[in-house]
C-alpha cells in the first residue's frame, strides 16, 4: 500500500473552475451547473508562447498553476507526472488532415505540439524546472495509473510532486471513435509526509477483480465523470471537498481498479 498526502488541488471543467468555487460544489454544498468555462489563458504562458500552444496543453498548464499556488509550492523545484488518456486529439487531427494533402506541410510547432510529453515541457520551460517529469497514457485507466506512477514516486524519492490529469475532446470524425463531453483538468500537489497545509492522506493499493466503481451522486457531476476519462479523478476530488473518510475505487487496466482510502487530515 502506497501512502502520499495531498497538499494543494487545481480544478478546471464546466461549471467547476479553481478549487475554490467548486469545492463547495462537490462537497454537495452548492448546486452544480455545468456553465461554460472562461477561456483558458493561464498567466505563466507569455502571450507569443500561449498563442504557439493548445487548449489541451492550456488547459493542463492552468490546473497545474492552481495546485502548485494553493499548495504554496515551489513550481521549479516538482518532479511532475503528466496523465492523459489520448493526449491532444485536435492537434493530430489538423496533422491527418495536412498529411492527408498531396503535398503536405506539417509545421513544426504543430509536430511537437503532438506529442504525449508536450504539455510536460510547456509547464518545464514556463516554471523553469529541471527536475523530473513523467508523462503517462493508460485510456480510461489514466488516472488510476498516474495516481500509481505519481505515488511511486513520491514515497521513492521523499519529496513532492505534481500530478497533473488532463484531457480534452476530439473533433469529428475522431469524437465518434473516442467521444468526450467536456474538457476537464485536476492536479494535485502530493508529498511524502503530513504538513501544516496537507488536506488529505491517501492510501493507494491496487484491486484485482471486478469491483463497482466509485461514481457522484449528483447526476450532472457523475455524467461529467464518465463523459472524459481525466474527470475519472473527480471521486476523489469529491472526498477531498468533503474533507471525510472515504473508501474509492477508480477503474485501472486489465479489469483491476485502483482503491484509494481518503483520510482527512
């Protein structure tokens, strides 16, 4: 069993945008609606760079913005983690779309805009960092696995981390292969150890067999849940929010899921 402690949260979906407005949301103290979030324009990202970027990396760059500031961490000093279930579905699409040309001209910045590890290096270069940076892919196991991955490291190398979830939908005719309903980003700043600022400790273990995953019930919020494999994450933002003793299962590979028993700090 992996034990990691949660020491700050970033959040960005429909209706649920920074930690702050939609902690009472999730926590069954507020009404959810899913209004259209602002436009994603995170201040790291200088203006010529965010125009060079996507709304898949925007978007994973902002929610690790929110952890990294609500954790009162230092951004350059984190080992990150990267999830996703399919990286950044537009972007490779614009690319089908060119090679597909009789005489194709793919640019640069959208080649290395397509690459799973992109939003890992946007956030590296905006902060600084030279410290460690993985980036993972497991479908609608991407979660579970960067959770795993994110703890692994944490409990190895005794220090924080930040783990960052984030998936965004495709444009036709990939939606109808891989239909998503909504962006959705989370990430968590974890730590080896309670402090002052932890939240929450988790303990992370994986569970062979079918079990019956953890789901929300407000409809709306576990709609949001199933439509977009990253918002798999929002069980345990749920607990979080509700700062109480929770037992969940999120759905990992080979028909396992991924338990993780929440304790308030």
């Amino acid at each position: 069993m992996i034990e990691i402690w949660v020491e700050g949260v970033g959040i960005y979906a429909p209706g649920l945008v920074g930690w702050e407005q939609a902690a009472p949301v999730l926590a069954g103290h507020a009404a959810y609606s899913p209004t259209t979030p602002p436009k994603l324009a995170p201040s790291l990202l200088p203006t010529d760079v965010r125009r060079r970027t996507t709304d898949h990396i925007r978007l994973a760059v902002e929610v690790a913005s929110e952890a990294v500031r609500h954790a009162h961490a230092e951004a350059a000093e984190l080992a990150t983690v990267f999830a996703t279930s399919d990286s950044d579905g537009a972007i490779n699409h614009s690319i089908c779309e060119e090679v597909a040309k009789p005489k194709p001209e793919v640019s640069p910045t959208r080649f290395h805009n397509s690459v799973t590890n992109a939003p890992a290096g946007y956030w590296c270069m905006a902060v600084q960092s030279r410290a460690p940076s993985t980036s993972v892919c497991g479908f609608d196991a991407s979660v579970a696995a960067g959770l795993l991955e994110a703890g692994v490291q944490v409990r190895a190398e005794g220090s924080q981390l930040l783990l960052v979830m984030h998936d965004t939908p495709f444009p036709e005719p990939l939606h109808t292969a891989r239909p998503m309903s909504a962006p959705f980003g989370a990430a968590l700043v974890l730590a080896p150890a309670r402090s002052a600022r932890s939240l929450a400790c988790l303990h992370l273990e994986i569970e062979p067999g079918l079990r019956a995953l953890s789901r929300l019930s407000d409809a709306g919020l576990d709609s949001l849940r199933t439509g977009n494999p990253a918002a798999r994450a929002l069980p345990l933002l749920a607990a979080l929010a509700r700062r109480d003793q929770s037992e969940l299962f999120l759905p990992y590979v080979h028909s396992q899921a991924l338990r993780v028993n929440v304790s308030p700090a």
